[in-house]
C-alpha cells in the first residue's frame, strides 16, 4: 500500500445473527457514508451471543460485496489460512479483485477460534504449527498471484492480522503491505514498535506497512489516542443490527481534525 498521512476509517461488518438483506444494505450503506474499507470476518459460527444464530461465509460474502460496493478497500479481517487451499485462496482473491474494480485486500492469519476446526474437519494444531503452516501459504499465495492470467485488477496488498511479537510481527515485516492487531492503544504503541524493529531486522522500511486497528464503538472518542500510537487506519467493529453511527461519527471528526 502506498505511504499515506491521511488517517484512514472502516467498518468490519459481523456476519452472525442477521439475515443478508441486512448485510447488504449495511455495506452499501457504509461505502455511501464514506468508509475506507469494510470487512467481515473468517469464522463459520458466531463469535458471541447465541453460539448458533444465523451465520455466512466469508467469501461467499466478499463477492458479492465487491459489485455492491464502488469506492471502499474490501476484505477479510482476516482470512484464516487453514480453511483454503493457499493456491485456490489465491484465485479467489484474485476473481474478488477483478470483480470489485481493484479494490480487494487479502486480509490474512494463522486461525485461532476451535470451533471452525472442529466441525469442519480441519486440524487444529497448535499455534506454532497454525502460524508455520501461514508462512508457507504466504509463499505459494504470492508466487500463484504472480502467475494468475489474468493478473489482480488492482495491487491487491497483502493484511496480515495478529500481534504476536515472535513470528507474526516478523511475518508481518517480511511479506505483508498492512498490519492489522487491537487496543488498548498502549498495547498498539508497543506492538507497533515490536513492528518497527522487525522491519529494521529484515531491512524492510516500516512506511511500508500500514497499520490498522479494530476498534469497539465505544472506542471512537479515543481515536486521536490511536492516532498517536501510531494507527493509520482505523477500523470499527459492528454487529447487528448495523448501526453505523460509530463510523460517520468517526469519519466526520477525523475529517474536521484535518
């Protein structure tokens, strides 16, 4: 992603506990309002609430979004690697891409809630083997985007999402154009920073990284703190009914803080 000193905002959309007319309009009406971005998640079940309220496929959403939608970055918050063949990930992100006019980010990570494993058929692991097994598909998800014909309409920039200091920071440094991770913002700055270092380790400039934050609703007033540890780009999270009066509330200040 290019450098930028414009502090960007979005809106991950929690797909559970809604029906898809309300997803749709939610998207729609988040890249009228003037979002940066909008994302929904990786997960095949709720995250909280009623462990078995309705529920819908990242991808599935994805395209569908991508001719929806005209001005706002689309992606996963995040993409978890175990589910997908990485070449076929690939190819799904790159078709996303193309269908979107250029605007897809393939937001990526190692996986974490068992569940999704578990009645899907997919193994587990540890965290070591689930964060081993995202710097291989890393590898072959930029050698099979290389290699697509047609290529990506767009840059499609790479977002790798966690904040683990040893090997997901590194991988971070080494092969991702975003980083995306939580607050508070202390535990941002230091994050940040551990980010920072891994970059000079890999001889990598860190203007090169764009970092980005999820943030709670309730979280707005405290942009400017964000800002200050460093976010770039700030991202609330909703979930239904979609209310998106954290996001204009969020675009609106950001804008008259100039």
């Amino acid at each position: 992603m290019p450098e930028t000193t414009r502090l960007k905002v979005g809106v991950q959309l929690h797909p559970q506990a809604t029906d898809l007319a309300s997803l749709r309009r939610a998207w729609r009406d988040a890249d009228g309002a003037g979002a940066d971005s909008i994302w929904v998640w990786d997960h095949f079940f709720p995250l909280y609430g009623d462990p078995d309220a309705e529920h819908y496929e990242c991808y599935s959403l994805l395209a569908a979004m991508a001719v929806e939608t005209r001005r706002a970055r689309i992606g996963a918050m995040v993409t978890c690697t175990s589910y997908r063949n990485p070449n076929l990930l690939a190819d799904a992100a790159r078709t996303i891409d193309h269908l979107s006019g250029g605007r897809f980010v393939l937001g990526i990570g190692a996986g974490w809630f068992e569940r999704d494993y578990r009645e899907y058929g997919y193994d587990f692991g540890t965290v070591t083997s689930r964060l081993t097994a995202l710097e291989r598909d890393l590898a072959i998800i930029t050698d099979r985007l290389g290699r697509l014909n047609p290529p990506p309409s767009g840059d499609l920039p790479i977002l790798i999402g966690g904040g683990g200091e040893r090997i997901t920071l590194r991988l971070v440094a080494e092969h991702a154009d975003a980083w995306n991770t939580f607050g508070p913002p202390e535990v941002y700055a230091h994050k940040n920073r551990v980010l920072d270092d891994w970059c000079h380790r890999r001889d990598r400039n860190p203007a090169h990284v764009e970092r980005t934050v999820c943030i709670r609703p309730e979280e707005v007033g405290h942009w400017g703190a964000y800002a200050d540890a460093g976010a770039q780009h700030l991202i609330v999270m909703v979930g239904a009914p979609f209310d998106l009066g954290p996001l204009e509330r969020l675009r609106r200040e950001v804008d008259s803080a100039g």
